[in-house]
C-alpha cells in the first residue's frame, strides 16, 4: 500500500512540476535593492507630501477664520490651488523633455518654498491666491518630473531582470501615502504655534529636499533624452490608447473623489455627524502602507496590466455597488457605517491596483523622448474628467432620486471603463 501510494505521489509531481520560488523580498529589502536614483526619488515624494499635507488639511479653516473669507471664496481659492496643479501638469511634463529632470525639479522646489512662506504671511486676498497658485504650479513642475523618471527607472529594472516595475510604482505610491499620513499630524502639533508656523515647517522640508537634490540629484540621467523637436502634443492627441487609459483613469479619480463628496453624506445620514470621517480617511491611508506592496506583488505574478487595471476599477465599482445595496434598508449608527466602511475599503484595494498598474502601463504608450509630456498628461486629462464628473455627480445628488440610484450610478460608472482600456501592451517607442 505504501509502494502504491509512493508511485501516485511521484506521478502526480512529474504531471506538474513545482514552479521556481519567487523571493519575497520585505518593503526594506526592495529599497535597499533600487538604484540610489531611484531611492533618492521615493524619499523625495514621502518628504513632497509631509511638507504639502502638514499645510492642505488647515488651509480652509484658516482662511474662512484668520482671513476672514467668504464660503465661496475659499472654494474658489482650493479650486484655484487644484488647477494650478493638476491641470498644468502636462506643462511640467513637457518641460521635463526639453530640460531634463534636474532643473525641473529644483524649480519646483524654489516655488514651492517661496509660495509657502508666501502664504504664511499672505493676509490680503490677492496675496493668498497669488500664494496658493505657486504652490500649485510648483506640484506641476516636479511632480511630472520625479513620477516619469520612477517609471521610466522601473522599466529598465524590469528591463534588466531585477523584478517587476509595478512593485516599484507601488513602493512609490507608498511612500506618497505615508507621507500623506504623516503630514497632517506634523501640521496639527505645529498649528499649536500659529498657521504661520505651519506654512514655514513646510517651506522647510522642502528647502532640505532642495538641498539633497542640489547634492544628490545627477546632472545627467543616462539613458534619458531631451526631445527638442515640436509636435509632440500632436502625436499625444492622436494616440487613442493612451488618451483611453486616460479615461479609466480618470474614472478612477472621480471614484475617489467621492471620498469628499458623496462618503460625506452618507456618513452625516448614518452617524448623525461627519466624525467618523477622520477614522475612515485613517482607514485608508494605512491600507495602502501596509498592503500596497503584497497586493502589487500578487497581482504582478497573476495579471497583466490590463487585467490588473480591469480588476482595480471592477473592486472600486463593487464598493460603490455595496452601499447601493444597503442603502434601501436605512440602517443607522454603528451598523449603518459598515457599508460606508466597506466602500472605503474596497476603493483602497482599487486605488492600490490601479495607479501603479497605469503609471506602468504610460512608459509603453509613450512615444519616443516624451515620457514627461505622457505623464504629465495622465494627471492633466484625467483631472479634467474629474472636474466635469464632480459637477455631474454634485448634481445627481440633489435630485432626490431613490437612495440607491446615485450609487448604482456611480458604481457602473468605473466598471463600464474597462471597456475602454487598451487592449494590447505594445510600447509605442522607446520611453527615454
């Protein structure tokens, strides 16, 4: 009996071979392993979003009551901050072609620096727009330029047979949200002091990410070109599959938008107070730092990048589809924050696919020398999308419709988006 067994076993492992273990390497392990480019780069964006988040969460307040502005105007003004930034974007991209990262990236810094302490002592309106522009445009300057260079350094990685480039994007993406975590209780400890005292930490930061930059920061990057040749908003125009991963994306974005729009409400209905708010954001930022790394790693020995865009944005339409689902019962209290809760986390583990998976994919849409312009305008199309989603979306709620519709609506509206992604991952040209 024991010989018959033995000779099935052995059978049963000649049928299938067991695969070659892949090292789980720790998020430590990962970062030791990168290129001191590609290190120096993920340090910076954790310090880009401690500075920034120390100062964004108190803005609002401190301009409706320090300042002394209208309701309306403090909208206009955060709505000012968010295209200066966003919808230049593609501008930072471009200059990144034509000069390089280097210089982009120390301009970015100066403005940043200057539109901080700016704002810190801005009382008059003018001053505080003026101020906040800056600061915006500043984003648009070196964002482009430090997120094209990560992909473009996670493809020759990948290139090279050190690993996937999506688990470098998502390292990436962590250290964006740790420090998006860690900003605003630096801020709020600081704000002890005065609002002030807020704006000149974060100038601060970012005078030592110039700092390191003037040191660290290569003149040169080998293998990255300068494009001088114009038309390259032209071809851009015309690449259909980069303008429809633009789309998804941008289906993403206004889902996650809904973290400031629609989960407000729902929470008010619920708990009788947006309170709970705080703990779901907190929800959400420590998802990401704890699990970004084992999702992408998983999802990068199983998926492609179309499928692993299609499973993101099908869980962030599955997150909207439970509270449509719990909506007609009414609950209320502890129970009626579960769906609320579950909405949340179900928009985190699709955030967590969907933007290391589409910063991964922009390197083989992009055409030849114009990663900058390509990422840039990733961010740029996409914000557009949002900005007329959210008026949309803003209106659906008001129109009184039954409790599950806007969330039926909402939900089909990242799943119908996979039909637009690109069907094939051919690169367009060399992404230097």
């Amino acid at each position: 009996m024991t010989d018959l067994i033995s000779r099935v076993m052995a059978h049963r492992t000649a049928r299938s071979p067991k695969r070659p273990r892949v090292p789980r390497d720790s998020t430590w392990q990962l970062f030791k392993g990168l290129s001191p480019l590609l290190r120096l780069l993920i340090v910076t964006q954790l310090a880009f979003n401690t500075g920034f988040y120390a100062v964004l969460p108190f803005l609002a307040e401190h301009l409706g009551t320090a300042i002394g502005m209208a309701g309306w105007l403090v909208g206009f003004v955060l709505g000012l901050r968010t295209f200066s930034q966003q919808g230049l974007f593609v501008v930072g991209g471009w200059l990144v072609d034509r000069c390089g990262v280097r210089p982009v990236v120390l301009a970015g810094c100066v403005l940043r620096i200057a539109g901080f302490a700016w704002l810190g002592y801005a009382e008059a309106t003018w001053a505080v727009i003026g101020a906040v522009l800056v600061i915006g445009f500043a984003a648009a300057l070196f964002s482009p330029a430090v997120e094209s260079e990560v992909a473009r350094q996670a493809v020759v990685r990948e290139e090279a047979g050190h690993g996937s480039r999506t688990r470098v994007l998502a390292l990436f993406s962590v250290a964006g949200q740790a420090g998006a975590f860690v900003g605003p209780l630096v801020g709020a400890l600081l704000l002890a002091v005065d609002f002030r005292t807020v704006c000149l930490a974060g100038a601060g930061v970012f005078l030592c990410v110039l700092a390191g930059h003037l040191r660290l920061m290569p003149q040169h990057i080998p293998g990255r070109t300068r494009v001088r040749q114009p038309g390259g908003a032209r071809l851009l125009l015309r690449n259909r599959r980069f303008l429809a991963l633009c789309c998804a994306y941008g289906t993403y974005l206004l889902a996650y938008n809904q973290l400031y729009l629609a989960l407000p409400d729902e929470v008010q209905r619920a708990a009788g107070s947006q309170a709970p708010l705080s703990w779901l954001f907190a929800l959400s930022s420590v998802l990401v730092v704890f699990t970004q790394l084992p999702v992408s790693r998983w999802a990068g020995d199983r998926l492609d990048l179309r499928r692993c865009m299609t499973a993101g944005l099908l869980l962030i339409a599955s997150g909207f589809a439970v509270v449509a689902a719990a909506r007609p019962a009414g609950w209320t209290g502890a129970a009626g924050l579960l769906p609320a809760a579950g909405f949340v986390i179900l928009l985190t583990l699709g955030q967590m696919l969907v933007v290391p998976t589409a910063r991964a994919w922009v390197p083989d849409l992009a055409e030849e020398g114009r990663l900058g312009l390509y990422t840039g305008a990733l961010s740029s199309v996409s914000g557009l999308i949002v900005l007329a989603g959210s008026a949309a979306t803003g209106f659906l709620l008001d129109l009184g419709l039954p409790a599950a519709v806007p969330w039926l609506v909402l939900a089909a509206v990242p799943a119908s988006a996979v039909a637009l992604l690109p069907r094939r991952e051919e690169r367009a040209g060399k992404a230097a």
